[in-house]
C-alpha cells in the first residue's frame, strides 16, 4: 500500500493537494492520511510539497504512529501486533471523540465475537472428555 501512494505520488504531480486534504477532512481521516505520507516520505523517500510536509509535521501523533508502524516493519517480529496494540493505534487514528467512541463499540462488539467463538470453541473440546466422565461414572 505504502508503494501504491509513492507511485500515485510519481506518477500525478498535476494532483491537486488541496483537495486530497478536503477529502481526507471530510472523511475525518486527515491523521490516516498523513501517517501514510509520513511513510511513503520516510520509508521510500518521496518529496512531498512544503504545504502537505508542514501540515503534517504540525500533527504529532500522526508522526508517532507512523513511527510505531515503521519500527513494527522493520523488527520483524514474526506475528501480528495483539488486538489490544491494533485497538489503541486505530484509537490514536481517531480524530475525534466522536469517532473514537464510535470506534470502541465497534472494537468492543468485535472482541466480544471473538471471545464468544473461542469459549464455545474450548467448550465443544470439552464436550468429548465431559461425555467420557459421565461415561466412566457409570
């Protein structure tokens, strides 16, 4: 994805900034918008026009997540971060508190499925051993 903007980026330099930016406000994802052109400057080293650089260099959790996902790139852990790390970034990618606590019903509704799918997995596992005590009280 971050190459897919780099070559949008090359390949546009007609693109009307001005516009991207009302976009991305309109959509309140003006800081989702600048954490992936703080990578595509910092990872692929795309120049981006003064306004846009300093626009972005004004919203510091922007840079702060866009560093976390560089660093997570680049460390190669081998896993994915845990739902607790992907809930508080897509939190700090909120602009709003409005979005934020929409957000967190959703993440909720989404943590509680899975919680929900995991015990009913453990308890159909139990199922065969419980069968085999009452079998074996008998």
């Amino acid at each position: 994805m971050i190459c897919d903007i780099a070559r949008l980026i090359h390949c546009r330099s007609e693109l009307d900034w001005k516009q991207v930016i009302n976009y991305a406000n309109s959509l309140r994802r003006i800081r989702t918008l600048f954490v992936g052109l703080f990578l595509v400057q910092n990872i692929l080293g795309v120049k981006l026009p003064q306004e846009i650089y300093e626009k972005m260099q004004k919203d510091e959790v922007a840079k702060s997540l866009s560093e976390q996902v560089q660093k997570r790139l680049f460390q190669n852990q081998g896993c994915d971060p845990g739902i607790l790390e992907k809930t508080f970034f897509n939190l700090k990618l909120r602009e709003t508190l409005q979005d934020k606590a929409r957000y967190t019903r959703f993440s909720s509704t989404k943590v509680l499925e899975q919680f929900n799918n995991k015990a009913h997995s453990f308890i159909s596992g139990l199922k065969p051993i419980t069968q085999k005590l009452i079998n074996y009280r008998k």
